[in-house]
C-alpha cells in the first residue's frame, strides 16, 4: 500500500515538470512548505491547487489497485518518495494511507 501512494506522487510529479526539469523531484521535496501544503490537501484540510487535485484524483487507484498503470520508472520514483515520506512526515504518511485505503 506504501508503494502505491508513491507511485501517486511520482505520476504527480511525473505528469506536473516536464522531462527538461530532471530535479525537479529533489526539489520539490526539499520545499517544506510546498509538500506540507499538498499533504494538507490530500488529508483534506486545506483547499487544493491544480497539483493537489491531481493527486488526489489519483490516491484511490494507487491504494486500491496496486497502480496498475504505473511504468517501471514511476515505480523506482515512488520508492524513493516512500522513503521520504516514512523519514520525513511519518504521521502524516499514516493518515494518508488510513484515508485512501478502502477496504473490501
């Protein structure tokens, strides 16, 4: 379930910089205030920019379906943002998960 929430942030980031913008992950990352903000959206707690929006419209099938639609690149992306966000905003990484999972 951890994997599929990160491979959401990486089709995020993936779909929001374009190819020229490499970094581009690493930095936003290193924007505190900017993941806060989209996390804060996710949890719905505060209102979402166009990002967020994508975000969220992608959370359930990351959850729920394993992100079938997901490249091999997306998925190595995903790990390393796991790992951020289990180091990083752990609390919040559970809420996220406890959110969007459904159960069947």
């Amino acid at each position: 379930m951890k994997v599929q929430i990160l491979l959401l942030f990486t089709i995020f980031i993936l779909t929001s910089f374009t190819e020229a913008h490499r970094d581009t992950t690493s930095n936003f990352l290193m924007d505190r205030s900017y993941v806060l903000k989209q996390i804060d959206c996710v949890l719905k707690i505060k209102e979402c920019d166009a990002i967020g929006k994508k975000i969220i419209a992608l959370l359930p099938e990351a959850v729920n379906n394993h992100c079938r639609k997901c490249t091999s690149r997306q998925a190595a992306l995903a790990n390393k943002l796991m790992i951020f966000m289990e180091q990083n905003y752990p609390n919040q990484w559970r809420l996220i998960l406890q959110y969007y999972k459904t159960t069947k």
